[in-house]
C-alpha cells in the first residue's frame, strides 16, 4: 500500500482526483458558509467524525447524502456539479486544475 504526503492511502480508485475536486467544493461550501464540521453535522443529522472523514477523503459521499449537504450549506446540489464538471472537462482519469474550485465562479 502507497500513501500520499498527507497519509492518504493513494491507488484507491473510488477516491480519484474528480471526487478530490467534489469534496473541495464542499469543504470550501462549509467553510464560506461559516459552518464548523459540528455544525454542518447537526444540520444532516451526522457526526463531526462523519464530516471530518468525508472531507479527509476517507469516506464517500453518497448522491443522497451529497444533495442534503448542498442544500444544509444552502447551496445549488446541480451548480456544485456544473463547477466539477466544468473542473474536469479533460475528461475522466485526468488530474482537474485545483485552483478552479475557488476562483469564486461557482454558486458557493
């Protein structure tokens, strides 16, 4: 097993560099929003240990799961995912400019 700079288990092919960019966005989305991982747990009815995992990328959002979040951070579910599909028009397997998800050109 590899791990990247940061302990992350890396070669694992359901956290790709898409799904990275989807949880930038969220995390950014909570942050703006002035929301704590506590705070956005109580919202959703989850764990800050829930938050926390999604945002350190060692739990996996589901669609479900993904539109509460949107909707707790009042934000637009489908512009989140314009903004990642916008990130990542080089298609799938391609590493996303990181820098998009906070150029300030999405709905959070």
């Amino acid at each position: 097993m590899t791990y990247n700079e940061v302990g992350l288990r890396t070669g694992n092919r359901l956290f790709t560099d898409q799904y990275a960019v989807l949880v930038d966005l969220l995390r950014t989305a909570r942050e703006r929003s002035g929301l704590s991982q506590r705070g956005l747990g109580e919202r959703i009815g989850r764990s800050p240990s829930h938050i926390c995992m999604i945002e350190r990328r060692q739990r996996r959002v589901e669609v479900v799961e993904f539109i509460l979040i949107a909707q707790a951070l009042e934000c637009d579910p489908l512009e989140l995912i314009r903004t990642l599909m916008g990130d990542n028009q080089a298609g799938p397997g391609s590493a996303p400019d990181r820098a998009k998800p906070d150029r300030g050109h999405h709905a959070i």
